[in-house]
C-alpha cells in the first residue's frame, strides 16, 4: 500500500489538516473564512483542538474519495447487476465492472483499493494519537471522535471485503479476505501483512460498529450535520446491512428495531434524537433537501469540495448518459408501475430510459447516500421474512412501495407466502435503491449468478460463484508492495 503511505510520511498534519479543512461541515463550506495550517509538525498536529478536528475531517475527506463514497464505489457494485446497459465500453467509467472483466492492473480496483486504506489510516492516526495526547479536548469529544473513526473504519472495511473477498455466506467466512490494518501507518515498514479472513474483518467491522454506537452523540446541531457526520442511527443502520450481508436474521432485526420500533406503518424512530421517518416523496431527497431524516448518512459536495468529469457519477449516468436502464431488468417489472414517483428519477432520450438520481449538472452537487431509512426497513423486512414474521416482513415493504405508489396492492398470495414476499422485497431493494450501489452486494450475499446483460453492441456473460471474477481481483499496488498478500 505504498500509494497511501507514502502520503502521510512526510507530514500527516498537511494532508489531514488541508483536506479536513474543506470537507468541514457541510453547511458552512461556502464561506469558509478560515486559513488552512499545512506546515504542521507531526508532533504538534494534536496539540489544539482545531488541529484535531481538522483530522476527523480528514478522515470524512478520504473516505469521500472519488472512488470510493464519493460515488464511484457504488457505481462499481450497481454494474455488477442486470438493470443497466453500457454504451461507451470505457474503462474509465465502471465498464469493466459492467463486463466483469477487472485485472489487477485496472484503474478502478487500485484507486477503489487507496481510497479505502487511506481513509482506515486516517481513522487509526487518530485513534491512536488521541490515547496518547489526552487533555487536549474533553474526554467525551475525544470518545466521540474515536467513535466518527471507528465507523468509517468500518465502512471502508466492508466496502474492501465485500468487493475483493469471497461472499461471508460461501463459508461462513473462511475465505481470506483482505490485510487488517488497525495500527496507524507512517511509514513502509509495515507493508508486509498476511490477509485476515472474512469472519475476521467481520468481526472487526461489527466490534467497530459496537463501538460507534456507544460512543457517537445522539445528534449534531443541524440537519445538515445530522446527515453528514456518524451519529448513534448511523452506526445502528450501517449493523443492519452488515448483519444482512451475513444471512444474521436476528441481529438486523435487533438492530433495526431500535430505529423501526413499530410493527406497522408510519414506521419511525422514537427513542433517538434523529426521528428517521420516509419523506412522503422520494424526490426530494435527490433534489431539494439532501439532509431529511431519511437521509442517515450521506456525503456531501459543495462548490468547494465536488468532483468534476468522469470522478462524478452524475457525470457517467446523467450528462455523459454512458449507462441507460435495462428494459428486461428492473425497469420492465410490474412491481415498478407506471405511476410510481421513483420514475421520475429516469429520463427518456431518444426511446432509452436513463437514470437521474444524480441529476445535478456541473459542478454536480448531489450529495451522494450511504445509507438511509429506507433501506434499514428493507433490510429489516427480509430478516423478518427469514424468520417468519410474514406479517411485519410484509407491513415494512409496503411502507417503502406505498410510498411512492399508493395505489399499488400486493396480492395475499405474495404477502402470505415466504418464498414470493422475500422475492418482492429484493424486487424492492433495485427499484429503491437503484444507482445507490446495492445491486451487485446483493447478488453476492446471496449466491446468486452475476446475470449475463447487454443489448446488439455490447454483450457480457453471466459469471457464477465459483469463477475466478466473482470477486474483484487484488490490485498491482498491493502485491507489489506486500510481499505475505
């Protein structure tokens, strides 16, 4: 991982410093009125409490990485899936993620690679500078930034281990996974580490998760904050979808409970200080308001701090229009009537459907999601689908779909029958979540062939479990660099 390392060497402070600095809080970043310290000592950069804040923005900066959360990583998993064609066939925006066919030298798995263990590095500087620079801030702003840190570990890890390490459901994490860094990096000397296994990084990822939780405040001072930095729902939503990814049926219902604690709609949080609740229509969180209760976590772009080109997946889907939506896919199935509100987030050009979820123009300004509330009550549907609580399984999927399609019924023989609700609640999960990086997850969790696609220009086979590109391969930058990989 020299490509990362080599970064903090020289000066920790004025990578984490500069970059904290313009991620800062999203409602302010218009107007900064502050002059960035870049010259700061690495002895010196615990020293004041605005040098340490200016690291936990740096860790939210990195972990906003353009191939990473900034966007391009769910690009990435959504073209595993079957509900988008490739037009372009450019290696530059996502096609051979698309086609399956990523090598080790590809542009897209080094830098999805950097800009995970940049962001884990960031977050085990801090960790580690804060035990043993203490008295700097107060012990509870110490404990909430570790808690900030922990679960962008966190989610970094998950995005490594889902994308470069065979499916925790294949053997119950046996595989090897990916090197588990916990220790912060300033230097080369240990760049040789044996990969850990899945259950392994599992096992961290939740223990992360665990402690964010218990250490992250209720909430911020503003929506805007409450969506754009880790607060206790953040922590508890991201547990549903790794317990999720785990077939764990009990964990994501525990923990979905906390933020969905009734049995029938209006679901909604009671017990936080962030009262998650669906906004009664959808659009809004893609256009108007970027910062609803709905929106649990997201990252934000400013015109100060966006990405530009082919960084920018509103770029590739809706003004490059690279990738359009598959008529045989989700598009074309019933479930998704033609009066739904999600719609509305296509566009037609010239008799293709085309997705606008991100539909900013430049300097695209969309703020990209991680997780909302939609997705905890869908993740919370299944785990109670699994266990056989058809009835609540049943109340949480209509609450999403009605939501936007009031007038839609699902039939007594879907809602009554394990095997057919589970499959409407996957159903679901593409036609909501669609462009937010779920698709090639879920097929993974389960399994399930990554579908053979493509129309008379540009064709890809299906690619079962046990090939080789079921997984993304290491990256050049690792295995040059880590001799136990």
């Amino acid at each position: 991982m020299k490509t990362y390392i080599k970064s903090y060497r020289k000066s920790i402070a004025a990578v984490a410093l500069l970059s904290g600095l313009l991620f800062t809080s999203c409602e302010n970043n218009e107007d900064l009125a502050i002059t960035p310290e870049t010259t700061v000592s690495d002895q010196d950069i615990f020293k004041t409490p605005a040098r340490i804040e200016g690291l936990v923005n740096g860790i939210y900066k990195a972990f906003k990485g353009a191939s990473l959360y900034g966007g391009r990583f769910l690009l990435y998993q959504d073209q595993r899936g079957e509900d988008f064609i490739n037009i372009t066939a450019n290696n530059f925006t996502g096609y051979e993620s698309w086609n399956n066919s990523y090598s080790s030298g590809s542009n897209d798995i080094n830098n999805l690679w950097s800009a995970a263990y940049s962001a884990i590095n960031r977050a085990n500087i801090l960790i580690e500078g804060l035990a043993v620079n203490q008295g700097v801030i107060t012990e509870q702003k110490a404990n909430e930034y570790i808690g900030e840190a922990k679960l962008i570990r966190a989610l970094s890890y998950y995005s490594l281990v889902v994308s470069f390490g065979q499916p925790y459901n294949k053997d119950a994490g046996a595989s090897q996974g990916v090197p588990l860094r916990l220790k912060a990096e300033t230097g080369t000397a240990n760049n040789d580490l044996a990969r850990s296994t899945v259950a392994e990084i599992y096992t961290q990822i939740l223990k992360d998760l665990d402690d964010a939780e218990a250490a992250l405040p209720q909430s911020y001072t503003s929506a805007d904050l409450n969506t754009t930095r880790a607060h206790v729902s953040t922590a508890i939503a991201l547990k549903t979808r790794v317990y999720l990814s785990q077939n764990n049926w009990a964990k994501v219902i525990e923990e979905a409970a906390k933020l969905a604690p009734q049995t029938q709609a209006p679901f909604s949080t009671t017990a936080s200080e962030v009262k998650h609740a669906l906004q009664p229509d959808i659009t809004v969180l893609f256009s108007s308001n970027y910062a609803t209760v709905e929106s649990i976590f997201s990252i934000p772009m400013s015109s100060l701090d966006s990405y530009t080109g082919q960084s920018a997946i509103a770029y590739i889907y809706n003004t490059n229009l690279e990738y359009y939506l598959n008529p045989t896919g989700i598009l074309g199935d019933a479930q998704w009537g033609a009066t739904d509100k999600r719609r509305d987030l296509t566009r037609t050009v010239s008799g293709k459907q085309y997705f606008k979820k991100y539909a900013k123009p430049s300097p695209f300004l969309d703020y990209i999601p991680v997780v909302r509330y939609s997705e905890v009550l869908l993740n919370y549907a299944e785990a109670a689908a699994k266990t056989g609580d058809l009835t609540l399984a049943a109340n949480l999927l209509r609450a999403v779909h009605l939501r936007s399609d009031p007038s839609y019924v699902f039939s007594a023989t879907v809602t009554s029958d394990p095997v057919q609700l589970i499959d409407a609640i996957w159903k679901e999960r593409r036609i909501e979540l669609l462009g937010e990086g779920f698709r090639g997850l879920d097929l993974l969790r389960n399994l399930q062939d990554l579908p053979a696609k493509g129309d008379s220009k540009l064709q890809t086979p299906a690619v079962v479990p046990s090939a080789a590109n079921y997984i993304f391969p290491a990256p050049n930058t690792e295995l040059a660099t880590n001799k136990l990989y």
